[in-house]
C-alpha cells in the first residue's frame, strides 16, 4: 500500500477504527500509563464504595484483617473492630463492590471484543439484543425451575440460573451474527436492525414470562429491566465468577486476531490467523460473560459501547491493550454507578440502569453523529 494516499475523510476513518500501527503515533507507552493509572483508580474506587453508604465505614482500619478473614473463610470480627463495621463491609458491601467489578468488566470486554470481532463501534451486547435474549433464558429458570426444569435445576444448583442466562445470550449471539452478515461481511445497518427485532422479540417472551409468574417470581424477575447490585451475596459472586473469570483470562489470546480482523476477514486468513475459529470463540466467550452477567445483575446497558470507545479514543485501537484497560475501566465504571444509585437517593436505591441510560444514551448518540460525519452518511 505504499505510495497510496487516502481522501482525507476515509484517513480519518482507518485511523479511528484502524490497525494499531495506523493509529498516530506509538501509543504504547500511553496505553502502558492508562493502565497503571487504571488500577489505581480501580483499587482507590473500591475503596471508596466499601466506605460510602448511610454507615460510614473507617475502611483502612478494616483493611489488614480482611485478606486472612477472607482467605479462612472466617465471619467473626477481628478484635478490636466494630462488629457492626465488620458485618456491614464483609457481608453486604464487600460481595457487591466484587460482584460489580466482575459485571462490569465482563460487559465492557464483551463490547470490546464485539466491536473487534464486527469492526464496528455500535456492537454492543445490550443494544444487539445479546443482553435480552440472556434475560430471557434467566427468566425460564425463574418461572420454570421449579416445575418443567426442575431435575435441571437440582443438578445445576447455583449455576443454573447463570447458565440459562448463558445460553439465550448465546443463542442470541449466533442469531444475530447469521442475519448480520453475508459473504463474509457483516452489515451494521442489518446488525443494529436485527438487535432491535431479536431484543424485541425476547423482550416479549419474557414478558410472556412476567405474566405467568407469581409474587414471589415477580419480584425476582422485577430488577431485569433496568439492573441492579441490591442483594448481592458471595452466593452470586460464586455463581458468576467462574464464568467472567474463564472469559477475563481468555480474551487477551484473542488480541492478534481481533486487531488483524480489522483489516477484513481475507487479510487476516492471509496472514495466518483462523478466522472462523477466532469468531468462535469469541462469540461463546461474549454470550458466557453476558450471560453470566445478566443472571446476577439484570440487564445493565451502555457499559459495552462506552468503555471500549473512550479507550479506544484515547489509548488506540491496539487489542493488546485494549482488552485490559477495558476490563479495569469497566469495573471502575460500574462500581461508580453503582454507589452514587445507592446514595443518592438514600436509603432508597436507584436501578443501575437508569445511571448508565442516562451516561451512555447521549455517548451513543455522539457516536453515531461522529460516524455519520466520518461517512459522509
């Protein structure tokens, strides 16, 4: 391609949602320092949630006995600790600031690899549909469990419910990647359309669902709509872990291949990387995440579109880094949301979703104004 000279706007274009080496630049040591940077304001924001609520907690007078009480799996207060405090951080704040980083990294790198895998930055598990059709196959498990799948439920045990939310994601997922793409490209506009119709048609389903339920599976199923942390437990840490932990490990192996998937599919097979085994497993690594992230939080949007795009505006598009500062930054976003939900209307809770709506509604509207202007559309 040397001596070639693009039009100005299709530059613009490549260098935004390009290689890494088209990017301007060598961003490497930037992306190194927003990492580093990231795991400080991780650390210092969790912190901060253990601490803030309508109890103020002297966390750092906590802090040295929690890695031995967790690690014995011990539940009484060191001496010398309120007792209160204790029960408070370790039981109710401490399994929701852990299940909120999970969360929030799962979706996050869920929206990354999405975005690699399409090459595209509107690819969003929440607005594809992927999010609704996991809210689906957890709301069969609710209503259903204890009748028509019940001898499911007794052999899954605290995983069925993540599991069932794992494989509608999927289902979902694998739906939308046959209607979206033809001959090898994937179209955004049929992308963004066919979310819309599969996230309505699930949406449906479970409302179906909604209205076959009784009180009890009601209110469990009440907190899918917009998304919530309220009840987290080590139980549902438990549940979901495992799951995010096998993708968050995972995905960095899929760096190469998402940054040569952006040079299209032909040239990235040219140049020794597996396509269709790549789109694979990234497909089942999406829909394990989003499952397993819905069945413990509901449906919590924006979260997959904004992180990936803030990072990518500012760090490149280089997967090797892109796919950490992601998950870190997912969690600090998350976590954010969720002790300003939980205090600013206190002792009432707002739903996490109206928070991340009301951030990434007008992000995404950004997004596609700026692609617009990119296009020419």
């Amino acid at each position: 391609m040397t001596g070639i000279i693009l039009p100005e706007r299709s530059a613009r274009r490549f260098a935004w949602f390009g290689r890494p080496e088209a990017s301007s630049g060598n961003r490497e040591p930037l992306a190194r320092a927003a990492i580093a940077l990231l795991v400080v304001l991780a650390l210092v924001t969790m912190l901060g949630s253990l601490a803030i609520g309508p109890i103020a907690i002297p966390v750092l007078e906590l802090l040295p006995h929690m890695p031995g009480r967790v690690l014995a799996a011990s539940a009484g207060a060191p001496e010398g600790v309120s007792v209160r405090d204790w029960i408070v951080v370790m039981e109710i704040r401490l399994p929701r600031v852990v299940l909120g980083a999970l969360v929030g990294a799962a979706l996050a790198v869920a929206g990354a690899v999405m975005q690699g895998l399409f090459r595209n930055p509107l690819a969003d598990p929440g607005i594809v549909g992927v999010s609704a059709g996991a809210g689906l196959g957890a709301a069969l498990f609710i209503v259903l469990g204890n009748a028509v799948l019940a001898p499911v439920v007794a052999v899954l045990g605290i995983y069925a419910v993540p599991v069932a939310a794992f494989v509608g994601g999927l289902i979902t997922t694998l739906l939308l990647y046959r209607i979206g793409t033809r001959g090898g490209i994937t179209s955004v506009a049929t992308l963004l359309l066919a979310g819309i119709a599969l996230g309505a048609l699930t949406g449906a389903m479970t409302g179906l669902l909604v209205y076959a339920s009784d009180d009890q599976q009601l209110r469990d199923l009440q907190f899918w709509g917009l998304g919530s942390l309220a009840g987290s437990n080590w139980e549902k840490v438990a549940s979901a872990a495992p799951i995010i932990g096998v993708m968050l490990v995972s995905v960095p192996f899929l760096a190469r291949g998402l940054n040569g998937l952006t040079l299209g599919e032909a040239a990235a097979a040219h140049i020794g990387i597996r396509v269709q085994r790549l789109k694979n497993i990234s497909i089942l690594l999406v829909a394990a995440a989003t499952g397993a992230s819905v069945a413990v939080s509901g449906g919590i949007g924006f979260v997959g579109i904004v992180v990936p795009h803030l990072l990518r505006l500012t760090i490149g598009p280089d997967h090797k880094y892109l796919l950490p500062a992601s998950a870190l930054l997912g969690a600090i976003l998350l976590i954010g949301a969720d002790t300003l939900a939980r205090t600013i209307v206190a002792p009432a809770e707002l739903p996490i979703g109206i928070i991340t709506a009301f951030a990434g509604a007008p992000f995404f509207l950004w997004i596609l104004l700026r692609k617009r202007g990119l296009t020419g559309l």
